[in-house]
C-alpha cells in the first residue's frame, strides 16, 4: 500500500512540473517551425514549377538562347531536389543558385517585344513575382518560429522539459548567404 502511494505521488509530482515547465508550449512551438517549414517547401516547389511554363513561353520566341535554358532546367532539377529532400540548408543554397539563371531568363524578354508583350508571359512573370514574395514571407515566418522555438528551448525550466522529451536541439535558420539572392529577381519590365 505503502508504495502504490509512494508512485501515485510521484507521478503527481511529475506530472506538475511537467505541465510547470512549458511541455505544452515547446510542442506548440515545435509543431509552428515545422508548419512554417512546410510553407517554404510549398513556397520553393510552387516557384520550381512555375519556371517550366515560362521557359517554354520564352523558348517559343527566342529559340536560340539554348545556354540560358538548360542553365534554368539544371538549377530547377536542383532546386526541386532540395525541396523533395526537406534539408534546409540545401533548399538554401538551390534557391540562390535559382536566381542567376532566372534573372538571364527573364532579361532575354528584353531583347524579344513580341515576348514582353505575351499575356501568357505577362501572366507567368505576375504569377512567379508573387511567388517570390511568397518564398520571402515564408521564409521570415520560418526564422521568426525558429527563433521562439530556439529561445524556448533555453530558458529555465523549459531547457529541462525540452531535453528530456528530446526537443533541446536547436532549429536551423533558414539563410540567405549572398546580398543578391536576399532580393527576388526583377521581373520589370
């Protein structure tokens, strides 16, 4: 009898500082970085496919700009296997290797008015600036969300809570690493 008591009050007792030291909250947090996540990845992916449309669109009219092509269907394969592989850092690293290729794409509108004046190409260039700020937007959600997570997981108590039930490794921050791929590309025409 004696002990069933003694572990009756332990649970108790484990349970109070438990549901004390932000147990509930650190799940909260965690379950917003992975949706904010989940929101890059819809993001990039959405981007990654908007770009065959609007090669073939530019491929109908300046057939000769095959380099520039084949460098936007390289950095899309790229980018779309980083988003299949959910690893931060490499969706990074293909998102900026995006924007060189796309940029030349974009230009070649300038050399071809029957181009610039399309609607289908007016209506991708529309579709895939939005697009762009979408991919912004989400990415400050992502580091916004890992940043409460981050900080969460190191105050006191929580640091406790957060290590015993596995969740006191921080999240990585989803980086820009060159000025240029900070800014969408121009799509102005």
């Amino acid at each position: 009898m004696r002990g069933s008591l003694r572990n009756a009050s332990f649970v108790v007792m484990v349970t109070v500082l438990a549901s004390g030291c932000g147990y509930n909250q650190l799940q909260t947090l965690d379950e917003q970085v992975n949706k904010a996540k989940g929101q890059i990845e819809v993001q990039l992916q959405r981007r990654a496919d908007l770009i065959p449309n609007l090669v073939e669109t530019v491929k109908g009219v300046a057939a000769q700009e095959t380099t520039v092509f084949i460098s936007v269907a390289e950095a899309r394969a790229k980018l779309s296997g980083a988003v299949q592989g959910g690893n931060l850092a490499e969706m990074a690293a293909a998102n900026q290797a995006m924007q060189a290729p796309l940029g030349r794409l974009l230009a070649i509108a300038e050399a071809y008015p029957d181009l610039k004046s399309s609607a289908n190409f007016s209506q991708l260039q529309d579709q895939l600036e939005g697009t762009e700020n979408r991919v912004a937007v989400s990415r400050t959600d992502y580091n916004a969300s890992v940043e409460k997570f981050n900080t969460m997981i190191r105050r006191f108590p929580t640091n406790l809570t957060a290590k015993m039930f596995g969740l006191g490794t921080a999240r990585e921050y989803f980086e820009v690493t060159s000025p240029e791929a900070k800014d969408a590309p121009k799509v102005k025409f």
